[in-house]
C-alpha cells in the first residue's frame, strides 16, 4: 500500500512573540459547519495559563516527529490537528511510528474570547515556533488566535506556506483504530501530582511492565493482573516528563486484563490546569495501532455503512456524543449506533475521549476513509467470501480456503491459522473468521429476504408501509437535528 502525500498549504507560518504575549497558529484547509475552508479561524481571546498551554502544544508537536521503534527522528513532521468543539480546543498527534497517540484538550476554564466557528483543520508548527513555546514560562495569560485574522488573510496576495509530506496509510488507519481500541477502557488508577511525579520519573526506559494499583500509586510488575494496566516501553511517556510542574493529577486507562497475558494498549491523562494531556500506548514498541484490527467486527456489519450515513448527518462538532441520544434521534438500536461510530471512526469523523468515556466529532483533513477500506483482512475476507472458498460444514462451523477451520462460537470466534493461534483475538479477527461471519450474515439475510417473498413471515402491506413511513421520519429527524 502506498503513501500519499499530503500538503498543508498556510496563509503564513505560526508564530509566537514573547514580548506582547500574541500567539497565532495558522490554519490549513479544513471542514466547519460552513463546509470547506481553506483558512478556518475558530478561536480568538485568552489562554488563561500560558505556560502549561504552551508546554502541551509543545508535547503533542514532539510526539508528531518522535518514533519510538528505533529512537531515529523521523525525516518529515506531521503538524497536528485541531478540533474546535466549541466548549474546548483539541490538538492531537500520531508519532511517526504509529504507536504513540497524543491529545491536548484546552478545556472552557482555560479559554477566555471568542469561539468563531467550529471545525477541524491541521495547525502549523514549525521550528521557530517550538523554540518559542519551550520559553514561555509564569502565569501571564496569552492572547490566541486560531486561524488568520480576516484583514491580514486579504493582504497576502494569495501567498502561501506550504508543506508538503507523506501521509503513511498505516499512520492515518491508527487514529481510526485507536478511537475503537479506547472504548474498551476504564479508569484504572489515579494518583496525585506528587505520586504522579514519583512514579513517571522513576519509570526504566525500556521493556514490557504492568502497572498495579498498590495505595496511592502504582507499582510495575513483570505480570499481569486484576487492575493492571499494561505499559510497553516507558520511554514513549518521556514527553509527560515537561509537563509535570504544572500537573494535578495522573490516571491510567485499560482494558480489563485478558486470561492469555498478551501485552495491551493503555492511555495515560495528565491533568493540568484547565488541560488534559493524553497518551494512548501500543501494546508494544513495535506494533503500530495500525495492525490492531479493533474496527474491523463493526466494519464487517452489513448496515454499518447505511448506519454511519444516517448517524453522521447528526454530528455537529459536538465534544461529547450521547450514543443513547443518537439512538432516540436516527431510530437505530445502541448496538447498531455503536457501529456505526466505528464506521465513522474509520473516515476520521469521530474521536474517543476516555476522561469522559464519550466519542467527539472532528474531521480529519486527508482521506482516512480510503486507507480503512484497503485495509488487508478486511480486503482479504471478502476475497475469500467472492469466491465462494467459505463452506460451512455444520451450524456455526466452516472451512475457509479448504484448510482452515473456523468456529464462530457465541464465547468468542477460533480459527486453525497461525493468526489466531499467536494473538488468540486481541489483534482483531483473522481474515478467515472475518470471511465466515460475514457469509453467515449474508445467508441469514437472503434467508430472511426469501421468507418475506414467499409469504412465511412476510409483514402486510399495511405493516411494510408503517416501516417505510417510520424509517423516513428517521430519516426526517436526523435531517432536522443536523440542520
């Protein structure tokens, strides 16, 4: 699968001056509720706490360049996106390497101006910038603004600074794969700054360790369990490290620890004033969030295209999603939303966010859609399902490709592949269980289909009707609540 590239193109370069406190981050092209916008300006006013804010920004900007696999800088720098969800600024980040997620939420308490419009973009950060951010220190507040101010913006001439770098698929797949993956978790332990600082700087660098719960800190293990949460290689922490003068407390985030004790992923909040600094970890240096597999089950859903169209029309940049309040408004049951926000997870529409164990909106500004589609198990599966190598031998049993053996059992799908047999599902279903149940899903449809042709359980005429009627009053209401 090949890279594209990507280039962010500036009406001018980001830049901080110390001396009057002004802080402007230029914007690329992006979508607001205007639509497209090639210069979007969604805030101007106050960062309350310039100096956390500033040490934040810089972290996410670190965590763009950094790759953890082998310590090399990486030869092109990604620069962050930017959410306006008009209660918050979200900067996030993917490293190089696609095993480090990073997000800065600048919370309401920390912004004092104006919201101008609402959206997502990428936001310039250049190096001159970077030098500036790491001298901002005191309390005294900054004067922010995101996006051009109109009157410069007409005075450029059309001139523009551009950027112009690959866009690794494998890098845009991970933001839709760890959203998916950070549902999964709970809050595990929280510490206060000083335990906080306590534990983070006293972390070894490198090797596979599960932090436990021990009092009012944590202590690392060589084994999992009950609690713990998994922390591959600390050293992916190291930009937590900056920020902890201004900290106010530490929590940890995971999933409930699995009986194979196979290395999982894991979020670490850094509360700080009006902020939180997040980082979502691989289950190991070398795993990029990319493989992980989290979205394919929903993926593989025969409505959870139709599902995200009908969903998506609801979202309006809002910071916390209500799956329950999606399912009163398009009609769908949870089970069916939640898929559906996976689906949209896949084309970048939607983030998690674990502090409130909520999805938000944004959009990414490139193409995350197309590299989810070519994902390989999932391109693999349905291969395999096209032409007709899925045979199933007894109820809930199949052989795929002739040699592999799937049971789709309700405790959790097995197959006979090497796949299966290494990760045993914590890396998502191998493309074979993929291909069976996504034949099983079809027989079960044409059946239910057929049913309805021949009479057996047909609905009237009358109930057919109410059907169309209700699902267009959906459709209606979604419609509305977009608008």
């Amino acid at each position: 699968m090949t890279d594209t590239v990507v280039a962010y193109s500036y009406a001018r370069s980001s830049g901080l001056d110390l001396a009057s406190g002004q802080l402007d981050l230029s914007t690329s092209g992006g979508l607001t509720q205007r639509g497209l916008v090639a210069h979007p300006r969604f805030f101007s006013g106050l960062l309350t706490r310039a100096a956390p804010a500033a040490a934040g920004l810089l972290a996410v900007a670190d965590v763009a360049k950094a790759r953890y696999l082998d310590a090399r800088p990486s030869g092109y720098v990604r620069d962050p996106v930017v959410t306006c969800n008009g209660d918050r600024l979200r900067f996030e980040s993917f490293s190089a390497c696609g095993g480090v997620y990073a997000r800065l939420d600048v919370l309401q308490q920390a912004l004092d101006g104006e919201v101008v419009d609402v959206g997502t973009t990428n936001v310039d950060v250049n190096n001159p910038l970077r030098q500036a951010l790491a001298r901002v220190g005191g309390d005294d507040p900054l004067h922010l603004a995101v996006g051009p101010d109109e009157v410069v913006a007409t005075t450029l001439d059309g001139a523009v600074v551009e950027k112009k770098v690959p866009l690794p698929e494998r890098w845009v797949r991970g933001f839709a794969e760890v959203q998916v993956i950070a549902s999964g978790f709970d809050l595990r332990a929280e510490l206060s700054a000083p335990e906080a600082v306590r534990f983070l700087r006293g972390l070894p660098r490198r090797g596979l360790h599960w932090a436990v719960p021990s009092g009012r800190s944590l202590r690392l293990a060589s084994r999992p369990v009950a609690g713990a949460v998994c922390l591959a290689g600390p050293d992916r922490l190291a930009t937590m490290l900056p920020l902890l003068r201004f900290a106010t407390a530490l929590r940890v985030y995971g999933p409930a620890v699995s009986g194979t004790g196979m290395p999982m992923a894991g979020a670490w909040e850094l509360e700080l004033p009006g902020m939180r600094y997040v980082l979502t970890l691989s289950p190991a240096h070398n795993r990029g969030f990319s493989g992980e597999g989290a979205v394919l089950d929903d993926l593989s859903r025969q409505t959870a295209e139709a599902d995200a169209d009908l969903v998506g029309m609801l979202l309006a940049f809002e910071p916390r999603l209500d799956a329950d309040l999606l399912a009163e408004q398009s009609g769908l049951s949870r089970e069916r939303v939640r898929a559906a926000l996976t689906q949209l997870g896949t084309a970048g529409r939607v983030g998690y966010d674990v502090a409130e164990a909520a999805h938000f909106h944004r959009e990414l500004p490139y193409d995350a859609g197309r590299a989810l589609a070519a994902n390989p198990r999932l391109r693999s599966a349905k291969d395999l399902m096209a032409r007709g190598l899925v045979v199933f031998t007894a109820p809930g049993v199949a052989t795929v490709n002739e040699h592999r053996r799937v049971r789709l059992d309700p405790a959790g799908p097995t197959c006979t592949c090497p796949w299966w047999t290494d990760y045993r599902g914590t890396r998502g279903p191998c493309k074979h269980i993929l291909a069976a149940q996504m034949t099983e899903a079809a027989a079960q449809t044409a059946q239910t289909g057929q049913s309805a042709h021949t009479g057996e359980t047909a609905p009237t005429s009358e109930t057919a009707h109410t059907s169309e009627t209700d699902q267009t009053a959906h459709t209606d209401q979604a419609a509305g609540a977009a608008r």
